[in-house]
C-alpha cells in the first residue's frame, strides 16, 4: 500500500507542496555509509567509512578523485555517483582545455546540482540516489561542498552524510572553531575521530575500510595545489593511528598535545 | 540498353552521350569566408618588466580604401587583459560580442574567479581552430597582452588557423615585416624583458607606430595605445 | 482544503470542476514556507534583499548566495525550493543572452518577465513536468543612456541626430515578481481621461514586492513606504529593505537568519547601471539600523503591526 498518492513521481506536489520522491531519495542517502567532509584556511579531506558486501568481497570505493585539484565523497548510490563523477571529469578536462585553468569548484557544483534539478521535475527520471561532498582548491582557495539529490548544493566548513551521520555533525559542530586553523594533520585527524563517532558499537575504523581524500595550498608558491591524494588501505595505517592516539590522549583527560608527524 | 534502376527515366548513354549528373545539382558547393573585406592592419605589443605595452591604429580599410577612421582595435577584458585585434573588421566585432557573452557569464558570481590573459589566449586560440578545422575562419590575427595567473606580463599572439606564438615583442601584419625587428632591439629575448622599462616600451611601440605610418599604406596617424600591468589596464586614443 | 483525495490534484495540467490546477496551488505552498524575499523599486534604482535561515551551524557564513545576477543589469531572487530558483535563474540567463544575439543589446526588464512568465507558466500546462515551487522577484535597471549595439568598434557619424529622437527618455528601474502560475503583474497607466491601460512597453512592474514566509508583514511595510510618490533614494530603500527582513522575521524569531542585499542603480549611480552585492559596510550599516527600529518598536509596545497576521 503507498503511503499516500502524491509519491508515485516527482512531477506531483503535495497538498502541503512537498515532493515525496525527491524526499525518498534523501532516504537512500542515508542508507550509505557514513562520509565527513571538513575544510580549513589551507586544506579540505574527505574521509569515508567503506562497506564490503561480504565477508569476502572488497570494499565500496567511497572517495574519487576527479582532478588533480578537487575529489568527492559519496554516500548512497554508488552507481549514480559515478555518472556524477564522470560529468564532472569531462566538464574539469573541458575547463582545462578551453581556458587552461583547474575549474572553479562552485561552478562544477551548480553544474551538476541543475542537472540533477531537471531529474526533480519532468516525469520519466528520478532523481539521483546518492549525496556527495565536494572537496578541493582553486584560486580563491579551500571549499567544500554538499550535494543533495533535491539538486541542492550548499558551501560548508564541515559535513558528514549517511548513515548515522548524526554523531559524526555532533563532533563536527562541536569542534567547529578548531577546523581554520588546523593543519593538515589535525584536520585528517578531526575527519578520522568524527567518522569514528558514528560508527556502530561493533565496528571500528581498520586499514581496510577507512579512506581519506586531501587537498591542499602547497606550501611552496602562492597559488601551486597540492594535487588531490587518496589514501587507501595500508596507506591510511599511519593516519589512523595518529588520530587514534590523540583521541586516547585526549580521553586520558591531557589535553591533546602534538599531534604524531605524519609524512605523507 | 540499360536497365539498371539508376538509368531509369533518362536519356541512353548509347544514344545521347553519357549522363552528367551535375546538372541534377541544385546547390553549389557551401563556401565559407575566403577573403577579409573591411580590414584593420597592424597590431604591436612589447612586454616590459611589470606589463605590457599594446597598440593598434584606428582604421577599418575597404580594400585600398581608408573606409572606417575611428574604428578601436584594442579590446579591454576584465582589467587584467587587453586584446588587439587585427584581419576581418565584422569578425573583430564577432570576437568582441564573444568575448563581452564571455565577461558577462564570469561575471555571473562575485566569488573572486576571473579569466587572466593567459586563460583568455588559451580560449581564444581554441576559437580560432575550431572555426578554421570547420573551414570556416574568423579572418583575424589577435595579440592578447596582459597579466597571466602569477600576474606576471603575458603576451601572445594567435591568427586564423589557431596558430600561437609567444615572444617578448610581437607585430601582426605588415608590423610582422617592419615593426618586429625594431621592436626586438628592446627585447629579443625573455630575459631581456626585465630590464624594459615602461617608458621604454611606450617610446618603441610609438616609434613603429610612426613607422608603419610612413610604409603601410593601409594604416592611419591615430592609433589606440594600452599598457597593462598589475595596477590595471587602460586604453588611450593617441 | 475540501477538494483534496478527489482526484484532481494528482497530476499537474488537470482542471477540477471548479475550473482550478490543484498542482499550482501546491506548488504555491512550497514557496509560502521559503525565506521572506524582498524587492523595492527606489526612484534611482532596484533593492532586492533575502532572510536565508541558518539551517545549520555547519554553513559557511557569508557564502551560498540566494541573490543571482542575470546579464549585468539584473538580478533575481526567490522563494521555495532552492533548485527550482536555480533553474528559473539558468533560464533566465538564457533568455538574457539569446536576446544580445538576436538584438545586441542587453534585454529590457519587460521583456525578460514576460519571457520569464511565459516559461514558468508552460511548466502548468502539462502532465510530464511539475510547475516551478518558486516565486521569483525580477529586479533591474534598463539603461538610460545610450548604450550602442554590441560589437560596436566606431562612433559614427559625428553630426545629426543619427535616426535618434532627441531628448526621448528611456530606461529606469523595473521589478517583477513572477509566481509558479507564471503570471507576473505590470503597472497599470492612468491616462488623462482616466481609462486604465496596461502598456508593457513602459511597464516598470511592482514599486515593492514581497514573498516567502513573511511576506504578510513584508506587504503591509512596504505599502507604509508610499512607494508610489516616488521619493525613496536607493540608499534610503536598502535600510527600509534591511528593516523589513528584519520585520519579517520576527514571527519565526528562534531561528538564526542571515540577511544577503544586492542593488541596482542608474548609470552615474553607485553601481553605473549595473546589479551588485551591496557593499559590506552599508550592509552592516542598514542591519545595525533594523536592529534599532525593532528595538524601539518593541520599547513603544509590544503589539505586532494591527491586522496583519500569519494565515496557516
């Protein structure tokens, strides 16, 4: 039985002018696993909690690269993420080859969140199933970005989508005035402790589920990226256990001090 | 006699001589500009150590006809580039509406991007080849003198078939025969550029300015000079 | 509403017998919710304004702009569902640039509402689509000086009046407002013998219009401001335009807002003709104003403004 007759397509209003479809899409947003979003004054990461469907399958890729200045995060239907990610390749690879700069991220996010509005109000399309955070660096510096299947997108300081991502907002908004000036370490450190938050009882952040996803301000010259690097499996090792000893330390009631060198 | 379908309904090639089937032709094959009509001719530009000194003169010829004498060959962008453009004057205009489409689509968000001389010479080079790769050229040289993303003085060049070229002096036109090699006594290479001053930039282009007055017979004593650098750009009459 | 579960308002494009498009009216509804957009129409130029509501404390402040500009003249901002304002505007950028390839020249404020109107309103007139869940304020200045036709490289002829009729006025300051109905109004002209007429061609729309949740209380503030005499400065109307948002949202006062201006002034105005953000400090200026006026409001008595109450 429907829960009532004005769901059946987004074409159809509400009495009350909601769109149950586009509603129930959110819904498949939060089926997803969880990812966390957070950007500083020089650097943005996406950390990501994979699923593996089985024992013995591999995990959900969470994070894609898309160009060497920015990635997403997805949560919810990975297909329709990769029809996201690979407009947004060609539309990145089209800014670099008709004007030869690395595309504006706010201009990339209108881009797909108008083409997933289109899906929001013709009859015979869905709209997308999936939330991506949108993270990287251009010329006016660090963004992250939201993406929701209504088509909106919103600018962020910090984000978290999926799964009882509640928990991962909670430490996010109270951890809020710490993320500008975080150095790259910390703010991988604050993704890893905030998706940490909403796992369940029974879980806990191994090399083989964690991803996290960096860009940045290089260091050296004023405008030079830190090229978008995806750390996976081993490679998320050293970041884990950083983030976990500070946590340690800070739960041992010493104010978290140094945090542990962690060379990329 | 032939009964294949392709003969049917037509004169016997036994009897009349082989069919041309040329005549059948209703169109004639589609042509696409093959020769500038109202023209501008040179355009010069010398980097010097913050900027770039760029002029045009100001007339539209019609053949060997002085047709137009007010007509400004220099396109300010945004304040960080100014294009001179050269060739076919109803496709500099083209250009020019292209590139205001373009200014009022950056434009659009206040979030601080904008185009610099060197994304702008990377678009418009793209233009240019597409149209000439469809047969169909925008009959222009353009020079694109400005700032590029280090803001550091940009000067290139691209023409009708989506050529490029970059060097611390360029001349578009008869200026590429009788500018250009005084102009390379200031700068005949990058690493000379530091050491041009502004006034010595302005003073060479004016220099062949007056020269391709005297030689090119298609040029006009007033010109439109421009020097951009880090402080902005601005266009003179001169 | 007595007509719901009948079955006429379950497609869109569907008349009930009572002559009525249910779809329309709901879409109406998701706009009655959206932030309370304001536009005045100054007698220099156009003051549009937003309350966008802090959803979260995780949004970057001063960031996701609800005002977008259209060309260079014009602006536009709406109330409802955020993706549909996005596509209204994307249309509207649209109609904007296709008229400079066919007239090369920017497109009159009019002309683009009537445009506008007309594209919203074919989104009522089939079941394939939904209407749009926006009311969109259109808000522009049409120049009034001599703008010349785009790609222009020369000056002309340097004498006679080149076909021009001298001292002929035109341009001005122009505000729509234009509803998921698709209809929009235009300002009616009281001739000398006193028969209305409606003359698109000189229409300038609203003096002040007002939409979203607040828009109630909006109205009735902006009909104290005689809009209609036409001495309001832009300047004057920016603070007006701050205090009304700030007005607006005292009825959903728990909640954080943001406010966000943008303005429009004539060519030897502040923004020479052109839509912009309106400058930081004259923004903090006119809140700290609205501030004021609510405080004294509340000082005088505490009583809302007589007679106009929230429906719903």
């Amino acid at each position: 039985m429907f829960r009532n007759n004005y769901d059946n397509d987004s074409v159809t209003f509400s009495p009350q002018g909601r769109i149950f479809q586009v509603e129930y899409a959110s819904e498949a947003v939060k089926q997803g696993s969880v990812v966390v979003g957070i950007v500083s004054k020089t650097h943005t990461v996406l950390v990501a909690l994979k699923r593996n469907a089985e024992e013995l399958s591999s995990y959900q890729k969470k994070v894609i690269g898309i160009d060497e200045h920015f990635g997403i995060a997805l949560a919810g239907l990975a297909s329709d993420a990769r029809v996201l990610s690979n407009f947004m390749k060609q539309q990145a690879l089209a800014s670099k080859m008709t004007y030869g700069r690395p595309i504006p991220l706010e201009r990339i996010v209108t881009q797909i969140g108008d083409r997933a509005q289109t899906s929001t109000q013709v009859y015979g399309k869905r709209p997308y199933g999936v939330g991506l955070l949108i993270a990287g660096v251009d010329e006016t510096g660090p963004h992250l970005f939201e993406f929701q299947p209504s088509g909106m997108t919103q600018e962020m300081i910090a984000c978290a989508i999926g799964a009882r991502s509640q928990m991962a907002r909670t430490y996010l908004e109270r951890h809020l005035d710490e993320f500008a000036d975080a150095s790259r370490d910390e703010l991988i450190k604050h993704g890893l402790l905030a998706l940490k938050e909403s796992l369940s009882q029974d879980k806990e952040l191994t090399v083989d589920n964690a991803s996290v996803g960096v860009t940045g301000i290089a260091k050296d010259g004023k405008r030079k990226v830190e090229t978008f690097k995806l750390y996976d499996g081993s490679e998320v090792g050293p970041l884990l256990e950083a983030a976990l000893e500070s946590a340690e330390l800070a739960g041992g009631e010493a104010r978290e001090g140094e945090s542990m060198e962690v060379d990329s | 006699m032939n009964h294949l379908p392709q003969a049917w309904g037509r004169p016997r090639d036994d009897v009349y001589g082989p069919y041309d089937a040329s005549y059948l032709q209703s169109r004639l094959p589609q042509a696409h500009t093959q020769s500038p009509i109202v023209t501008g001719t040179s355009v010069l530009a010398v980097k010097f150590k913050d900027g770039v000194v760029i002029a045009a003169d100001n007339l539209a010829s019609y053949g060997s006809l002085a047709r137009f004498t007010d007509v400004k060959r220099l396109r300010p962008f945004n304040s960080k580039s100014i294009v001179g453009i050269g060739g076919d004057v109803s496709d500099m205009q083209y250009l020019d509406r292209l590139l205001n489409s373009l200014d009022v689509t950056e434009n659009y968000s206040s979030t601080g991007h904008s185009l610099n001389a060197k994304n702008l010479h990377t678009y418009l080079s793209k233009v240019m080849y597409k149209r000439r790769s469809d047969i169909n050229p925008l009959w222009n040289q353009m020079l694109v003198a400005g700032l590029d993303g280090n803001d550091e003085p940009f000067l290139s060049s691209v023409d009708l078939l989506g050529t490029t070229f970059s060097s611390p002096t360029l001349a578009t036109g008869f200026g590429a025969h009788l500018a250009q090699p005084l102009l390379r006594k200031v700068a005949d290479d990058e690493s000379k550029v530091a050491d041009v001053t502004r006034e010595r930039a302005v003073e060479a282009v004016k220099e062949c300015m007056k020269v391709l007055f005297y030689r090119d017979a298609r040029s006009l004593d007033r010109y439109s000079i421009a020097v951009v650098t880090k402080e902005g750009g601005g266009v003179e009459g001169g | 509403m007595t007509s719901i579960g009948t079955g006429y308002d379950l497609q869109n494009s569907v008349f009930s017998p009572d002559g009525r498009n249910f779809q329309v009216e709901y879409a109406v509804k998701a706009v009655e919710n959206g932030g309370t957009c304001v536009g005045i129409r100054c007698k220099d130029g156009v003051v549009l304004a937003v309350e966008k509501i802090i959803t979260s404390k995780l949004l970057k402040p001063g960031a996701n702009k609800k005002i977008a500009t259209v060309d260079r003249n014009v602006g536009i901002v709406s109330s409802g569902i955020i993706p549909d304002g996005r596509h209204f505007v994307s249309r509207a950028r649209d109609e904007a640039a296709s008229w400079r390839s066919t007239y090369k020249a920017p497109i009159p404020l009019a002309a683009l509402a009537g445009r506008l109107g007309g594209y919203v309103q074919a989104y009522t007139l089939y079941s394939s689509v939904r209407p749009f869940g926006v009311t969109a304020i259109v808000g522009g200045w049409d120049s009034e000086g001599e703008l010349g036709v785009d790609g222009q490289v020369g000056s002309g002829p340097s004498v006679g009046t080149g076909g021009k009729k001298p001292g002929a006025k035109a341009g001005g300051p122009a505000l729509y407002m234009i509803e998921p109905s698709g209809s929009y109004w235009v300002s009616l002209l009281i001739t000398r013998d006193g028969i209305h007429k409606t003359d698109k061609a000189h229409s300038k729309g609203y003096y002040g219009a007002a939409t979203g949740k607040g828009r109630q209380t909006a109205k009735s503030e902006l009909e104290k401001l005689d809009l209609a005499s036409g001495n309001l400065s832009l300047e004057a109307g920016v603070k007006e335009a701050a205090r009304i948002i700030y007005v607006a949202h005292e009825d959903s006062k728990d909640k954080e807002f943001e406010l966000e201006m943008s303005w429009i002034s004539s060519m030897d105005g502040p923004t020479k003709g052109r839509h912009q953000e309106v400058p930081k400090d004259m923004l903090e200026e006119a809140e700290k104003l609205a501030k004021k006026a609510l405080e004294g409001e509340d000082e005088e008595e505490t009583t809302a403004p007589e007679g106009e109450t929230m429906e719903e």
